[in-house]
C-alpha cells in the first residue's frame, strides 16, 4: 500500500498546470509525502486539506471585491447584491454608498467580529434559492478568472490524491459555498460565515463559531472529529490575523506516524510575532484568467 501511494504521488507532479509558481511541486509533494506516512501507520486515514478562501484561492475579496492599482478589477457580492435588488437593507447605488462609506467603515473600526457577520446579515426574508443562483453566475463569469493558478493546481492534485479540501472562509457562507462547481469540490465543505436559514430564507440569527481567527480552529477540529479517522494534514491562508491561528493548530498537531501539517502562508509578507518559522511563506501572482509565467 505504501509503494502504491508513493507511486501515485510520482504521476501527479507532472500534471501541476505550467503557469504555476515554482512551490507548487515542492508543497504537493511535501504534503502527500506527510500523507504517505500517516497511512502506513492507519491505513484508513482521512486526509484533509483547510484552506481560507479570499486572498488564498481568489485573488481579492468576493464579498468585498478587487481594487488594483487605483482600478477596480471586480465588484464584491455585497455591491453586485444590493444593485441587484437582492439586500434586504441596501439597495442601489444610494443604499451601496450608505454602506460602504458610513455603516461598514463604522462597524470595522468597533472590530472586524461585528464587521464581517454583518455582512451575513443583510438578506433577512430573501430566498436562499435565489441568492445562490445570484452568487454561483459571478462565481462562474467573474470570480474564477480570479483564482490564483498556482491555489487550483495545489488543491487539484491533492483531491486527486485523495486528500479532501475544505474552506473555512470569513466571507459569508452564502457566498463561498457557490464556488464549489468553479472548484470541483462539494458545497458540504465550504464553511463561512453562517446565519440560520428558515423556510427555504434566510434569518439573521448567527450561527456560531464565527470562522475568524480562533473560530477557525474551532471548525477545523469540528470538521476532523465529523470523519472517522479524520487527520489534518496541510493549511492554506493569506492572513496572519485571519488564518494564523488555524494555520498554527495544524502544524502543532502530532500525526500518526511521527509527523506534522504543511501550513503554507500566501502573499502574506512578512511573519507577524508569535509565527516566525512556523510556516512556509510564497508569493502567487499568476490568476487563471491572467496566467502568466512566474519564477518565484
């Protein structure tokens, strides 16, 4: 069985997309390499892979959208929703400006535990049926030409490995969860920010953990005590303030076998105190629908 996986682990470095930054190989492999040795010892693991999802596998914010360069590359969800008529508090360009220039920015500097909920909380009475059709069309026109080439090839081999892929986002999960086709993962494993859904609407009764910072180790664990034998073997996120806590709770952990998770921090600069050598730090530039040749 051990020889088997090695084997497959050989076939799938080749098929990482040429438009990858040069850590892509050296991750996977790192990565299934950990997970090889894991199953020698239970062979019945089940590997998992957690990663955040805006500025970790898109470039940019889907909830709050993309600015490059003093332009702005795409809109987030809670501006395209309230053009839309489909935010139950903001509508239109008015309700969009009293939003993003008064109310957000009010909320942000109380914290960003008030801030990012919020932003969960503005479809009271909207049909969940309706907001997801909304949100999977941007995922499938705008938001996946955004995707960073070198995440996709990451989070490919690894699922073709048998590692699953979960997301744990602080973007509402009503948003996130309308990827899964653009990524080919289940909409079960996509978790965000999360209210209570009634009658097929949507509530603003928060559903807790909140996945930021500490509340995203907490759904880590929850995930990995939800399969039998679940082991968490690599993480992926952008943020030291955001991701760092989870991204730590990985690579602490014991493994079977006298291992330890790959945590990979993307474009995330320099390590913040507490996190010096703890994780393996690249930059990604390359977007699946700007690809370009990168020799990072």
């Amino acid at each position: 069985m051990k020889t088997e996986f090695a084997c497959m682990t050989v076939l799938l470095l080749p098929f990482v997309s040429p438009a990858a930054e040069r850590h892509v190989d050296s991750v996977v492999k790192e990565i299934l390499t950990t997970v090889e040795a894991v199953k020698s010892v239970v062979p019945d693991a089940v590997p998992m892979a957690f990663w955040d999802f805006d500025g970790t596998i898109v470039k940019g914010d889907v909830t709050e959208g993309l600015e490059e360069n003093g332009e702005q590359r795409f809109k987030g969800l809670v501006e395209e929703t309230a053009y839309a008529g489909l935010c139950s508090v903001y509508k239109g360009w008015d309700g969009w400006r009293q939003y993003s220039e008064r109310d957000y920015p009010r909320m942000n500097e109380i914290g960003r535990w008030l801030a990012w909920p919020y932003n969960a909380q503005l479809f009271e009475g909207r049909t969940v049926v309706s907001l997801d059709a909304f949100c999977k069309s941007k995922f499938e026109s705008v938001f996946r030409k955004w995707y960073f080439v070198s995440s996709l090839a990451m989070l490919n081999a690894l699922e073709k490995a048998g590692v699953e892929n979960y997301i744990v986002s602080a973007s509402p999960e009503m948003f996130v969860r309308n990827a899964a086709e653009t990524l080919g993962l289940p909409r079960s494993r996509f978790n965000g920010i999360r209210v209570a859904e009634h009658g097929g609407r949507f509530t603003t009764q928060l559903e807790y953990p909140v996945p930021y910072a500490e509340g995203k180790v907490e759904i880590v664990r929850r995930v990995v005590l939800s399969r039998p034998r679940g082991v968490a073997v690599a993480g992926f996120g952008n943020s030291y303030s955001t991701d760092g806590a989870f991204l730590r709770y990985i690579v602490s952990q014991p493994l079977p076998g006298g291992v330890r998770g790959t945590a990979l921090m993307i474009n995330g600069g320099k390590p913040k105190p507490g996190f010096e050598g703890l994780f393996r730090c690249v930059e990604q530039s390359a977007t699946a629908g700007h690809p370009s040749p990168s020799v990072q």
